[in-house]
C-alpha cells in the first residue's frame, strides 16, 4: 500500500491543533510504493507513457505520483486510496422542490498539480429530470453551469423531483467539512451501483478537467467518432481521442471527423443506461479494465447526463429526446446511390449511369465530387461540366436525383473568373478571424512570404482550391444567410436535390508545415502557421495532437485562436468540434429553400444533434475486408449517437477493390441505411455494373432492399418521431443473451430483419449467430431449426442471409429501376408468425418529400396484425388486419395502391380456403402460405380470413 511520509513537526501540530485553531499548515503528500495494478490506474501523465518518454519516472516523482517501473500498461498513476480530488466544504443546497441539490467543494491539500491551473473552490450540482434522467455538473464557484456549455441548445424537459420509485438512488459522500468527495449512482431495480467515482482522479483546472468512473459491466459501447475493432469496447487502458480532424479510418484508437461522448452500457441483468459529456472541447476517454473509463478534456465542463433506460431502445429514445430526434429523410434518399471522386466530365457520369441501367440495377442518386467545380472552388462548374445541369434536368424525368458536393473553405485569390461567392462572404463578413493582432501572423506578404495572413484580419490556409482559402463562421447569423443565398443562386443554376458537405472538421491541409502537399510548386513555400499560445498548445495536448506530424491541436486544420461567434465571443479553441454542426443546419436550410422539397444533407463532421438535419458516411474507408466489418460497426455507433441515416463508401474509398470484395460489399451495402458507392481519384471505376458477377450479386440485394424499403422508410418514421434506432444491434433486442451482447458481424433492421453478411474474402460458409426466437430465412419462408445457438449457412457469392423474426409483419412493395417507379407498384407482405401464431407491423406513407409531412399531419400511419381464432384451443380461422390509424387530405401516391398479396412463414395448419375468394397455396414443406390477387385498398380498413381444417 501507499505510504505517507509526514514530517515529525506536522504530526506534532495535528496533536495540537485542537488547541491551536488559527494554524493552518500546508501538507505535502509524497506517494511511494507501488500498488497491484487491479484495472483501475488512472495515469498522471498518459501521453508520456503512449510516447515511451524517458522523463516519465523523473516527472512522475517530481509531481508527486506514484510510479511503477515493472507495469505493463499505466506505470504512473495517481494514489488508489481517496486522498486525490475533492473535499466537502462550507454547505450544501437543497432545492425546495427536491429537483436538485449542490455541493460546494474545494481541492484537497497536497494534491499534485499535473498541468496547471487548478481550481481551488468547486461547485457540484445534481438535477433531476423525472424518474429515468438526471444530470449532474461540476463548475467553478462564483460562475454558472451554462457558462461551461457548448453553444448547442438541448431540449431539456423541466426539472422535476424523482418519485419515491424512481429507477435511481444517489448517494452523495458525507458532507462534513474536510470529508473526500465521491458519489455513486445506482439501479433501484437491480440495487446494482451504475456509476460509481469513488476510484478518484476528479481535477478540475483551467485547461484539464478529469474524472473516472467505476462502471457496472465490461458492455461498454459508444464513443466516437473513433475507429473501434468491436463494437462492444476493449477495456485494457485503451485510449480513445475524441476531436474533429482530416483523419481517414485506420487502425487503432484513432479519431474521426466528429465528437460524440456519449457512452452506453449493458448491465448484468439486461437493463442498460446511457451518459452523456455535454462539451464541445477535445476530449480523451480511456477505458479501465476494473472496467471503468477515465475523461480528460481542456476546456468546457465536467457536464453529464444520465439516462436510466431500462432497455437499451429506451436510452437511445432518451438520449435523443434532449439532442433531438432524427430528421426524416426523403424517401428516394433510401435508394441506392452511386459517386466517385475523379469523374472527367458529364460525359463520364452519364457512362456510369447508362451502364448501371443497361445492368437493371436500381439508382436514384448520382453524384458530383469537387471535380465538377472550376478549380474546386463552391457553386462553380468546370470547363467539363458546362452541360452537367442539362444532364440533371434529362434524368430528373426518368426519376434520377443529383447531389453535388460543397466544402467549407472558400478561395479568395480566384482570379479567372468573376468568383461572387468570396466577395459576398467579405460583404457580410462570413469569415472566421484571428483573436488579436498580437497573435496573427505579418500581412505583408513580401516581408513574410511564408506564414503571412493578407487579407485583413481574417485567417487564411490551404486546402483543395488553387488559392488562399477563408472559413465560414457559420455562428453568424450574416455567414447563414450569405451561404443559403449562394446555394439558391447555385440551384437555379444545377437543380440538385440533396446536398453533401465535406472538409467541414475543418480540414486545412498541413498546417504548420512549410507548405501545403498541394500547394503550387512553382510559388514560394507558404502555409498558415499557428504562433506558440497556450490554446494552440495546451499543458495537455490530448492524444490527438500528440499522434499529429507536428504535435499541436491545429495540424490539419486551422488555429485555435480564430474568433468565431454572432459577437466575436468564441474561440476556435472552444468550439472546433462544432464546426461540421454549425454547418449543417443552415446547409439543410439552404436546401430546402433552394428546391421546395425535403431533400437530404450528407455531412461528415458530426455532434450531438447532427442528426436534426443531416446523415453521415464514415469517411474515406479503404478497400480491404477488415474495413467491410468496421462499417456495422460504426454504423451501429452512430445509430446510438442519434443519427440513423448513416453508411461507408460502398467497396471501399482507397485502394483499388476486388471483384469479389466489391461483391460482398454491395451485398452488404443494400443493408446500410445510407447506401452508396464512392471510391477516390486514381483508383479504378467500381460501380457495380463494371464485373458480371458484382452486378448479378448487386441486383439482387438492392431489388430487395428496394423491396422493403416500406419497412425501412417506417423505421424511420420511428426514428424521427421516437427516437429509436434503425439499424440496431443484437443485444437490443435481446439485452439477456450474453452472447448477443458481444455480436457485431450481423445487424437488425429495426426488430424484425436480421442481416448476416460474409466478411471474410473467399467464405462461402457462413458461421452466426442466431439470437433465441422464431427465425424464418426470407427467401422461402422456412422455419430456421435452431436458434439460441451459432448456425452455418451456405452462402454463395451472390447472396448475403436475411431472416425474418417472428412475431412481425414487414410491409413491401414490388421494386423498381428508382423510387419514382417503386412506388408506383402495389404492396405485398411477409407476416412471420411467432410461437403464438400472432404477429404485428406498421406502414408509415407520405408523398416522400414534402417538407414536415409529420407535422403537418400529411401521412398515413397504418397498422397490421394476424391473430388465431381458437375452438377448443384448435386454431380454426386466422385474421389478417388492417387498419388505418393516421390517414390524410395529401395526396401521397397511396390513393391509387393496393395490397396484392401476402405470405404467412409458419402457419402449421393447412388452410383450406379464404372467406373472399382469394387465391392461396400452402408449401406444407416450409409452412408457408402464399395469398396473391387480394386487391385490397391501402387506405381503407380490411380483414383477410383464413379458414383452417
């Protein structure tokens, strides 16, 4: 155990200070021996030990630590025995409603300072928020919570006092003066301790806040955006940087394009919760196998929110209640989609598509990279993509939608054209600016032609156009409206339907460098270079930075010492993680004033509430089967973090692909939310229709997802009104099956469609799991043998395994060369029947891109359901129903449709006829029952009757 060396005159004045009151005397605490490494060290100085410093041991001592020359993973650490952190003090508040309490803490003698800047004196609040949500936030005394809190309004419902049977007990540690500060959380139901500080670590300073938190269970899920090799997280010390950089998907614990510190976690009993870390600044988690995880963060507050579930779909429906719920995208935004970066001309686009049509393989979206531009610069066209709007209008007829791409950084040195965008952005002053004079570089550019900034005092640096580029400060009222009114101008000029915004961390390339990689060669080396400040350079530069070329927050993107704001009243530093969400809102905006419709926002940078307005892909993928994996997984992530509209570059972005990976790829991408086909400059052509066996194997996934794209478009409907997941892990539906909880090779939609793809190059075997339930493989309806248990199924290369569960009904529609053509065909329906022969569904319809329909109560919402009839416990009849719960006046396609057939997978009984005169034929072999020419109206209620022997 630790050991304190206390000097012979302190002890004697501990002895005494009953009689001496007015002394004060400071303790020095010196930490010495090592203690057993039980999962639960929280290092001094983790970036020192990920870098094999050799200063770490001198350090160490120096700062009062504990080191430990033989350990493995954390060799200097804080103390393990509570003499670390935070002390009560003074007095504690009580709200007189009971919906909140606060506790004033100061920072206890002797703690080692391990970056600066400590805060002596703390306030501590908690706030109640009902029986399933709570908050609790530690902030400086004489300031308030909200002066720690990003600049991203919450919906916060009030705060109200939890009842006597709420889902949580908080313990606060014994509030007497001088007493260590700690506090637990735990499960009424389970009495289980949910969240628990008690392993110590709290700091609060100017520039590093920490804390650790004990968990329940090792099925931590969460964090991002990161690149994760399993969906349910390695607890062994790994680190986890969370701040929005230009960083491709990799191997290891690397950081993305967004920032979602949110976590969840899957108890012993099944329950799960949810925490939130509400702050915008970069952040490091590591994980403790005791299990636990540690925060680091420079800047903001210690802000969480709590959200007790107790089902796993109850904390995502939580957790969205207050960032906000999904918005709901365009129904032909759920086709398949086709892109690529390195397009020569219009004349290439219209190839690609030509060949993917003559292939019968369904599209709906083509796309433009930022080679239709004119020297990548926004809302132009280049000298090849002069007939490119002529081209978008043709396919429109034919139902082809367009999305051009927009990135942030605006050229102000463009001089072959008359380039208006720029000269608006200065007009109204769109762009981000340094602090002060002090720390902007020369404007002279003769003087100092290698960092100078010319242009006023606005901060320049160097990404994709052929000049000095600008930042938007999308906090600006002035800079939303000056980018909405460039995207109408640029609308009436190339009717796109949806937008995608890109470079939007944001990304600068190689700043801090002597130049950029693409800078021109033949100019004098130039770059923007950040001056030494303690924003650009914290004490704790997080491991982001330290993973960096040149070791600073602002490589790859601009300093931290921009002022950004309505007033000037953010810096950079502050709010770099929010950029991509300052951009998206007003890009959705923009959009949908441009074109009238609904449309969709595709974004790569992401926070808390992206999900209002836009999807997201995960980012420049590379061509190799690990990263095929990688992609449920993150498509899992971000399904937790609010934003269900989600998918990767369909056969990988780097790297040329093969034919059989792209197979397998496609297959697996008919299955992703957000579906689309991208690859990079240089590379090979990889739209499916160039291989005949891609093309086979593509257009037989995507003709079924087409074909229950009803089923995925009322996912959604769920999605944006209740906040549930559309793509969702196996343990959400079964939160007891241990082996559920570990599975992230298949995916659900919603809860009734399991998908299993093969992920390894050359299987075509298939080892699962099948979850215990009722399971019917969909294409011949037949009962699955076993479940509860891993199973192997064939799985040739032009197939990827779906099963139906039972219980459910999956509306589907006939498909379709797009959208406009599926949805002009008449519905069928799978009913899967579970061990009580029951099962259920829903339809939700609408026209598929009016803006607000669900508001505005402009759908219909319609409800299915089959149940038995007994006789003396003999099922005798069996009705299917259907009934319209929402209907509407709009006019949405549905008026004109019917529903043409159905088949029931595991009727047991032979049925003998249907009381209207409906054709049916039963398969004894796989229990199915087929019913087709049933011609029944989608907007009226009706029964089908089965009569049994």
């Amino acid at each position: 155990m630790a050991k304190l060396k206390i000097k012979k005159e302190i002890l004697w004045t501990l002895l005494v200070v009953v009689l001496i009151a007015a002394i004060i005397i400071p303790i020095v605490i010196v930490y010495t021996a090592a203690e057993q490494d039980n999962g639960n060290r929280i290092a001094c100085f983790p970036l020192m030990e990920k870098g094999n410093d050799t200063n770490l041991e001198s350090v160490c001592n120096e700062k009062g630590c504990i080191y430990d020359a033989a350990a493995t993973n954390v060799k200097c650490y804080l103390p393990l025995t509570g003499t670390y952190g935070y002390e009560h003090y003074n007095s504690t508040i009580n709200s007189g409603d009971g919906t909140y309490i606060q506790h004033q803490l100061r920072r206890r003698q002797g703690n080692p300072s391990l970056y600066g800047g400590d805060i002596e004196d703390v306030q501590f609040k908690l706030v109640y928020y009902g029986d399933t949500m709570l908050r609790f936030t530690f902030f400086e005394k004489g300031k308030s919570v909200e002066s720690n809190q990003p600049p991203v309004g919450l919906d916060l419902p009030p705060a109200t006092a939890p009842s006597e049977n709420s889902d949580y007990i908080v313990k606060v540690s014994d509030s007497s003066d001088g007493v260590a500060f700690d506090f637990t959380i735990r499960r009424r139901s389970s009495d289980k301790i949910i969240l628990d500080t008690k392993l110590g670590g709290l700091t609060i300073a100017k520039q590093f806040l920490m804390i650790t938190f004990a968990l329940p269970s090792q099925y931590l899920y969460g964090i991002g955006e990161n690149t994760h090799d399993s969906f349910v997280h390695n607890l062994e010390y790994k680190m986890h940087p969370i701040f929005a950089r230009d960083q491709p998907p990799g191997d290891g614990e690397m950081n993305l394009y967004g920032s979602h510190p949110f976590y969840m976690v899957s108890e012993d009993d099944g329950s799960s919760h949810g925490v939130f870390l509400f702050n915008s600044h970069a952040i490091d988690v590591t994980t403790l196998p005791y299990p636990g995880l540690t925060y680091r963060t420079i800047g903001g507050g210690l802000d969480f929110f709590v959200f007790l579930g107790p089902k796993p779909e109850d904390v995502v429906k939580q957790y969205t209640e207050i960032i906000g719920r999904t918005m709901m995208p365009a129904y032909w935004s759920l086709g398949f989609q086709l892109s690529r970066y390195g397009y020569n001309g219009t004349s290439e686009i219209r190839e690609v598509v030509e060949r993917t049509r003559n292939a019968f393989i369904p599209q709906d979206v083509q796309y433009a990279d930022i080679d239709h531009m004119d020297n990548q610069a926004d809302f132009t066209l280049g000298p090849n993509f002069q007939d490119l709007p002529d081209f978008v209008i043709e396919q429109a007829v034919g139902g082809l939608r367009f999305i051009p791409i927009l990135d942030p950084a605006i050229n102000t040195e463009k001089v072959n054209i008359n380039y208006t965008t720029h000269t608006n952005a200065m007009n109204v002053g769109a762009y981000i600016t340094w602090y002060n004079d002090t720390l902007q570089p020369d404007g002279n550019c003769t003087t100092s032609s290698s960092n100078c900034q010319p242009l006023d005092n606005i901060m320049l640096g160097y990404v994709w156009p052929d000049g000095r580029t600008a930042f938007p400060d999308f906090f600006k009222s002035e800079t939303q409206d000056w980018w909405k009114k460039e995207m109408k101008t640029f609308h009436e000029k190339l009717p796109y339907d949806g937008i995608w915004i890109d470079m939007n961390e944001p990304a600068a390339f190689d700043t801090n460098k002597e130049k950029p990689f693409n800078y021109p060669p033949e100019l004098p080396p130039w770059n923007l270079i950040c001056p030494e400040n303690e924003w650009d350079d914290p004490p704790y530069i997080t491991l982001s930075a330290s993973r960096s070329a040149t070791k600073r927050l602002s490589d790859k993107t601009i300093c931290m010492v921009g002022r950004q704001g309505q007033n000037n009243e953010y810096l950079h530093y502050a709010v770099h993680n929010l950029y991509g969400w300052s951009q998206t809102k007003p890009t959705y905006e923009g959009l949908q004033s441009a074109t009238g419709k609904r449309g969709i926002v595709i974004t790569r940078s992401t926070f808390p509430s992206s999900g209002k307005h836009a999807g997201h892909w995960l980012g420049d993928n590379t061509s190799r089967w690990k990263d095929l994996h990688s992609s449920i997984i993150g498509s899992l992530e971000f399904n937790l973090f609010g934003i269900p509209y989600i998918g990767a570059d369909i056969c990988g972005f780097f790297e040329p692909t093969t034919e059989e990976l792209c197979a397998r790829w496609m297959e697996l991408g008919a299955f992703y939310p957000f579906s689309r086909n991208h690859n990079t400059f240089g590379m090979p052509p990889q739209d499916p229709a160039i291989w005949s066996s891609v093309a086979s194997a593509s257009k037989t996934a995507l003709n079924i997802r087409y074909r229950l794209l009803p089923y995925l478009y009322t996912l959604f409907y769920h999605s944006h009104t209740t906040g549930s997941t559309v793509v969702r892990p196996l343990y959400h539906e079964y939160p007891t099956d241990l082996r559920a909880k570990s599975v992230d090779t298949q995916f659900l939609w919603g809860p009734a469609l399991l998908i299993s793809p093969v992920l390894v190059e050359k299987a075509t075997e298939l080892k699962a799991y099948l979850p215990s339930d009722t399971w019917y493989d969909y294409y011949t309806g037949k009962k699955e043998a076993t479940s509860g248990t891993e199973v192997t199924w064939n799985t040739p290369l032009e197939k990827i395994n779906l099963h139906v569960r039972g219980g459910y009904i999956l509306p589907q529609q006939i498909e379709g060369l797009n959208t406009k053509l599926s949805r002009q065909n008449n519905f069928t329906m799978i009913v899967a029947l579970n061990s009580d022969n029951a099962a259920a569904g829903d339809l939700f319809w609408d026209d598929g891109e009016t803006i607000n329909t669900v508001t505005n109560n402009q759908y219909y919402h319609i409800r299915f359901s089959y149940a038995e009839t007994l006789n003396n416990d003999i099922a005798v009849e069996g009705v299917l129903t259907m009934e319209v719960q929402t209907n509407t006046t709009s006019l949405t396609g549905l008026e004109n449709l019917k529903m043409d057939s159905m088949s029931i997978f595991g009727l047991s009984k032979t049925p003998t006829s249907v009381d209207t005169g409906d054709v049916i034929s039963y398969s004894p072999d796989n229990n199915v029952a087929y019913l087709t020419n049933l011609n029944r109206p989608m907007i009226s209620n009706w029964k089908v009757v089965i009569h049994f022997d």
